[in-house]
C-alpha cells in the first residue's frame, strides 16, 4: 500500500497530523500537504482509498512527486 493511501486510511480513522507523520515516517508539513490537496480535490476518501496505485499517479500527479 503506497504511504499516500496509508495517510488518507490514517485520516479516515481520524488520527491526526502528528501520529500520521510519526506512523508513516514523514513529516507533520508532508501530511498537511497531502490533506489539504485530498481536501481541494473533488475525491472522496473512500473512492481514492479504492483506487488501484499505479492509477494515483494519474488523477492526483503532484501527490507522488511529494514522497
């Protein structure tokens, strides 16, 4: 599972910012990035949960230059 859907699933769950960072190995500015491009987009967080990994790259490009 890419770290992108194991942030939004840590999201979903309502963990917050800090443990997302702490759990995933990356940093409290990362994980907000991510949140706030998953917050502008028009996905819902269970249909980005579904996608398949290589197909990320396309709908939401910038998200894997991040990692």
């Amino acid at each position: 599972m890419s770290k992108i859907k194991q942030l939004l699933r840590l999201h979903k769950q309502g963990s917050g910012t800090k443990t997302i960072a702490r759990d995933l190995g990356i940093s409290k500015n990362t994980v907000k990035v991510y949140l706030e491009k998953y917050r502008s987009s028009k996905f819902k967080i269970n249909s980005l949960l579904s996608m398949d990994d290589p197909g990320f790259g396309i709908y939401i490009p910038s998200w894997q230059s991040c990692i």
